[in-house]
C-alpha cells in the first residue's frame, strides 16, 4: 500500500466523487480509478460502490478509511515537526475565515514588513476549534471571539469589539425594532452556525 493510495482513497471517502477528488487532489481521475483498483486488489477488500456519479462506501471501506486517516494524520503530524525543527521562522496561527478575509491581510502586511524572515501557516477554523488546536499544541496563536472553559489555560489580548445582529424577515414583528435584548428572541426559532464558524453555538 503506497501514500498515494492513501491519500487518493481518503479523499475519495470524504467527497464521495472521483472527480472531485481529482480536482482537489489535482490528479486525473484515471490515476485515482488504478490507484484504488490496486489497493482492492492488495487488500483483497471491497472498498467501494459506484451510484452514479456518487460513491458509496462500504463497511470494510470505512473501517480501512478510519485507520488510514489516522497514519495519514501521524504523516502530516511528523511532517509538520520536522518543518518546525528545520525552519524556526514559522508561526502557526488559526483564525476563522469571517475574520480572516478582512482582518488577516491588515495585520499581516505590515508584520511581513518588520520581520520578513518570519512565515505564518495559516489553519481557518472558528473558535473553540481554535482553541482546541492551542491547548494540544497545533497552533501556536489563535485569533478568535470565543473563550468558554479554556480561558484560564491561555493568555488574551482584545482587539475589538463588535455588535450582535439579528436578522429576520421585513414582515416579522421586530423588525421594526431598532434594538432588542435577548428577551425578546427568547422564544424565536433560531439559526446557528457550529463550532467551524466565527460565531459558535
């Protein structure tokens, strides 16, 4: 069983499409096809189920996509160790993407003008996976909005504050509120985004 193979199956097992899987991975779809062929034919597993377009993967398929994320995982972990031992000048920093679409190319260009000798690797993850990543020594900074039971474990230091807005239909009944207290949306329905984004449940 080579890397390749690895790789080419676990992305196939995320995307459920070979040709999507070939985009990412920037392979032909060819390549992916034989290098999974192989791997059945090695394993003498089946792997997985064409349905359409649409890839279906099978219980073995799972079991064997599970282990090899993890080896795959330890290859990236090692990887990134050896970097850091060879190249010191690296800093890791996690940030959501809201933030980091307008908030990073500010900070970052005049930081690249002091230090030039000094790279960021750049994770956009939301908040308590920030924090997460800090806490097991993944990241070495994290920008973020959230601090929950992790506070005491790390340092902080704000750079803004911003406002709550709530969105709602032109119809609904406080939208002709110009301001509302938690009160009043304490009954509402609500739509929110997970841990992945920049504001967490």
């Amino acid at each position: 069983m080579t890397l390749n193979q690895m790789y080419y199956f676990c992305e196939v097992c995320k995307l459920q499409n070979i040709t999507k899987a070939s985009q990412v991975l920037n392979v032909s779809q060819p390549t992916i096809s034989i290098a999974i062929r192989d791997l059945e034919s090695e394993t003498k597993l089946n792997l997985l189920h064409r349905q359409g377009k649409k890839i279906i993967i099978t219980q073995d398929g799972y079991k064997l996509f599970v282990k090899i994320s993890n080896i795959l995982s330890q290859i990236q972990e090692l990887n990134d160790e050896i970097n850091r031992m060879t190249n010191r000048n690296i800093i890791r920093l996690a940030i959501p993407i809201q933030i980091g679409t307008i908030f990073l190319p500010r900070i970052l260009g005049d930081f690249k003008n002091k230090f030039p000798s000094i790279n960021f690797d750049i994770i956009e993850t939301g908040g308590i996976d920030s924090l997460n990543l800090l806490e097991n020594d993944k990241i070495d900074l994290a920008i973020t909005n959230y601090k929950a039971e992790l506070e005491n474990k790390f340092v902080y230091h704000k750079f803004f504050s911003s406002e709550c807005c709530f969105c709602t239909y032109k119809d609904h009944f406080l939208s002709e509120k110009e301001i509302l207290t938690f009160e009043d949306i304490a009954e509402e329905k609500l739509v929110m985004l997970d841990s992945s984004f920049l504001f967490a449940r």
